[in-house]
C-alpha cells in the first residue's frame, strides 16, 4: 500500500526534509561532494568579499552552487546506474561518463568566471 501523499503546506515541509536529507547523504558518503562543498564553504565568502557589484557576488557564488547542483545529479545518475545493475554496460558507462562530463564543465565555468571577474 502506498503512503498517502501530502498536499498543501504539509507537501512543501516533506519535500524539504527530503531535500536536506540528501544534501546530509551527500555530504556524508559522497567524496566528490564532500570536496566541492569544502570548496564552496572557502570561496564563497572569498566570492562575496571581491565582488565589486551585486551582479559579480552573483555570479562568483552562484557558479559555485551549480556545481554542487550537478555533482548531485551526477551522483543520482551513478546510483540508478548502479541499482539497475551491477554488471558492465556500454551505457551504464556512457551514462557516468556524460554526468562526470557535466560536472567537469560546472568546473570549467568556475575558472573562467572566477577568472574574467577577479583577473
């Protein structure tokens, strides 16, 4: 039998534990997310300190987000991957392969917006 489902305030509340719990999950178990959001926890105070404008802390902190953003999905990809099956599939590769390269591209947007702003 299903749970019943929420609605209203009470959906809201749920879907925010939920949230939080997996950021906890994260942070707890993932290594990937645990360095990026070591990173995330220097810089963006670094970030919110030498940008000159609103629009630069913006930005200077709001590219750091996005990473942890796709480093989360990327994990969620790896684990449905890895649910589905232990065994080695072409896809199952192609699959990880496309979230790392998603996460390495958030990286890449780091360094050059870092760079424009602050160089």
């Amino acid at each position: 039998m299903l749970p019943e489902r929420k609605t209203g305030v009470a959906r809201v509340i749920a879907a925010a534990g939920y949230s939080l719990s997996g950021l906890i999950l994260a942070i707890r178990s993932e290594e990937a997310f645990k360095q990026e959001f070591a990173l995330f926890l220097v810089l963006a105070p670094i970030g919110l300190w030498l940008g000159d404008s609103s629009v630069e802390k913006i930005l200077l902190v709001g590219v750091l987000v996005i990473v942890l953003i796709v480093e989360l999905l990327n994990t969620a990809v790896e684990a449905v991957v890895d649910r589905v099956s232990s065994d080695f599939h072409e896809l199952s590769r192609q699959a990880k392969d496309l979230g790392s390269a998603a996460v390495f591209l958030s990286l890449g947007l780091v360094v050059f917006t870092w760079s424009l702003i602050l160089l």
